[in-house]
C-alpha cells in the first residue's frame, strides 16, 4: 500500500497529518505500506493530481476523504471530526480508510 501526503508550504498541517498516518498504520497492525509526502508548489502540479486541499492522503492513488472535489489552488483543506472541523482526520478514521483498502 502506497500512502501520501500532498501539502503546500502554506499550511501547517501536512506534520500532524502524517503523525496521524503513523498512528492509524500502528493501530491497523502489520500492513506493507510506504509513506511519502510531496510538496505541490504551483496549480498546474495540484492540477496533475488528486489534490483537495492541504494535506491530501492518497491511499494507492486515491483520496481517503473523498467527500471534497479536487482543486488547484494551494490552499489548506479542513476535515470533519467527532471535534469539530481540524487541519486533518483522526487516526480513527485514517484507520477505517486504510482498513477499507488494505
């Protein structure tokens, strides 16, 4: 399983995002997957991908959160959690989302 990160400089969020990530893959249990970030810098590179806001989370190339249609302005993406919106989903729902593709 391929994970990643897209972000933008702009936004902080892409850290906490892939802590959150580390977690969930903790808590799934032994799974192969690797972990890798990519900085998008201009529109056309958001436009190349599946980027809804920073931090995206691909899992194999698709958005774990599809709930958000793509953009390509470099902007931060917020996500609904039990707490309100936050700059990235819970390890509980990261770990329902790789669950569901693993």
């Amino acid at each position: 399983m391929d994970i990643e990160i897209l972000y933008v400089d702009e936004c902080p969020n892409a850290e906490g995002a892939g802590a959150r990530v580390s977690e969930a893959l903790a808590a799934v249990g032994p799974i192969d997957a690797t972990v890798s970030y990519r900085l998008l810098s201009t529109s056309d590179e958001a436009a190349a991908v599946s980027f809804a806001g920073s931090p995206t989370i691909l899992i194999d190339g698709v958005d774990a959160f599809p709930d958000t249609g793509r953009i390509t302005d470099l902007a931060c993406r917020v996500y609904r959690t039990e707490d309100g919106l936050r700059g990235y989903p819970t390890v509980g729902a990261l770990a329902a989302a790789i669950r569901e593709r693993a």
